[in-house]
C-alpha cells in the first residue's frame, strides 16, 4: 500500500526574513509539532528533497533573475525585492530547495513510490514572477513543478489548484497564454495583489479559457468555498481531463490568520482536500502533490495541514 510523501528539509528554516516578518520560521516548526504529537508523522512516507537544478528554475524563471536571487542572498545580509518580500542569506539555498522539494515528490508520485505528497516548504511560490520575487515567493514552486512534468515525463495537461486567499499572480502571469495548464484559483477578492484575479482573467491566445478565477468575498465560509469548489472547479476538471493535480495549498484563509478576513476552519480544508483527491482519482490515477503557499496563524495553520494530509493519507483506492 503505497502511502502519502512529506517532503522537509530544515534548509527551509535558514530562510529568515526577520522576526517581525509574517511568514517566520515557527510555520514549519508548527506543522512538525502537530504531526508529532497527533501521531500522523509516522503515517508517512518520509522523502529527504534535492535541491532543483538550474535548468528546472530557468524553464520557468530568467537566468537573469535567477543569478541575481543567488548574489543578493550571498551579500552577507537582508534585501528587499519589493515592500513585503525580504530576504536573507539563506533565502537561495532554501527557495532552490523548496523548488526541489516539489520535483523529488513529482518523482516519487510519477514512479509509484507513494500515493501523493505534501511539500512542507518555504519560501512560499505563487506570487513569484518569472524575473522578479513578488509577495514572499522567489521562486514559482508549483509552475516549476508543472513545466518538470512536461518535460520529464511528457505529460500534456497539468491542472494547478489554488486556494490560497490571496491570488496566486505569479503563477496565472507564467501560464496565461498556455493551454497545457489549467490554472484554477479560490482567493479573496481584490486582497493580494490589488486588482488581480478577477473572474474576468481567463488567459489570452491560445490559453483562454485556461484561467478560472474564483473571487470570494470577504468572510466566506467553508461551505462557501465547498460550493463554489462544486460548481466551477468539478466541471471545468470533466472538460479539461488532468494528467497530474497540484495543489497550491494556501491556509491563509483560516479563521484566524492575520493577513485575511476570512471564514474558513481546518474542517473545511479536509472538505477541499477530500474533493480534490476525488478529482484526482477520477481523471488522472490519484496522481496529486499539494505544496504549502500561505498560512500564518501557526495554530490555524498546524491544524488545517493535519487535516489536509489527513485526507491525502486517507482511505482511498491505492
């Protein structure tokens, strides 16, 4: 019985942005805690990542703003990419491991080496651009997934799924245009960045129709999110017929997360994740890896990544 990866490594902690900074190092240190104590650890395939080779950040990233990542954290101290990203000496060597992170548990789902994955990582990716940072992300973890499936293993239809409240820019930017990858986005409306991700954005040329874009008022609720995820997510996957999910699997819209107004509880995540997985077993072999974006209330974060490897770790057919 093969069994859900978790991809960690305390690289990650080396990113540090300052203690003031919303997304600390206790965000990972939490989630460790709580699968600890709950016992769900040991339910676990433990996979230790690789650090992502140039070529996979250059296939979606410049080799410009790729170089330029690297100097500015081997500068010896803090630099500011834009008014909320910081970044500090470790942040290279953590962004490229976080990015590795994603191919190493690819791999694993591709070879039948585990049922799906959860990638505990930071820096987050969504916001990030393909030549600039962007909202705490460097690099585009979940787009530099997505691009390695096609070209590894020739896959033709990516479907990335986000539910982080705060729109994931970086990610629609890079796959606008692209018809190869379904970008389906549930965020709060005009929070972050301002103006964008409005339901109006459904890709240009040869993408459109690609982009799906969800708006969710101020407040939503599980139920909410659950009936929107029904009404436009279930039938645009029939039609788009997915080879390989990934998850955007943003927390931030928790009931007590700082940087949202949100309604959400660690309940509803299970919800999402349970139709996601349903998703995936139905049109491309259970073949799914969910990689953590947002989240900053460390309890509503702890508990809502329990439930949601919970319902990855799940009954279901193998």
């Amino acid at each position: 019985m093969l069994k859900t990866a978790f991809l960690y490594d305390p690289v990650f902690l080396k990113h540090h942005p300052g203690w003031a900074h919303p997304d600390k190092r206790q965000r990972l240190t939490a989630i460790l805690d709580q699968l600890k104590k709950t016992g769900l650890w040991d339910q676990l395939r433990h996979l230790p990542p690789q650090p992502a080779p140039i070529a996979a950040l250059t296939a979606v990233h410049t080799a410009d703003y790729v170089e330029h990542l690297r100097l500015a954290s081997s500068g010896g101290g803090l630099f500011k990419p834009d008014d909320v990203t910081i970044g500090s000496p470790g942040t290279y060597d953590a962004a490229v491991m976080a990015a590795g992170a994603v191919l190493t548990a690819l791999d694993a789902v591709m070879q039948q080496q585990a049922r799906n994955a959860f990638c505990a990582v930071r820096p987050p990716g969504h916001h990030a651009l393909p030549d600039r940072a962007m909202g705490f992300c460097f690099f585009n973890n979940v787009a530099i997934g997505a691009r390695y499936l096609q070209h590894r293993y020739g896959l033709k239809k990516i479907a990335i799924i986000d539910w982080d409240i705060h729109h994931g820019n970086g990610t629609q930017h890079i796959f606008y245009s692209d018809p190869s990858v379904f970008y389906f986005s549930l965020h709060q409306a005009s929070l972050y960045p301002p103006g964008s991700g409005q339901a109006a954005e459904t890709g240009a040329g040869p993408g459109t129709g690609y982009t799906r874009n969800v708006p969710m008022p101020p407040g939503a609720t599980d139920a909410d999110y659950q009936q929107a995820l029904a009404q436009e997510l279930i039938p645009a996957m029939a039609t788009f017929q997915p080879e390989f999910i990934l998850i955007s699997a943003g927390f931030d819209g928790h009931r007590d997360d700082p940087l949202a107004c949100a309604s959400l509880t660690e309940n509803g995540f299970a919800g999402f994740t349970r139709l996601v997985m349903t998703l995936a077993r139905t049109h491309c072999g259970n073949r799914l890896v969910s990689v953590l974006e947002g989240g900053y209330s460390l309890t509503g974060l702890a508990a809502s990544v329990e439930t949601h490897i919970r319902g990855l770790a799940g009954p279901g057919p193998q």
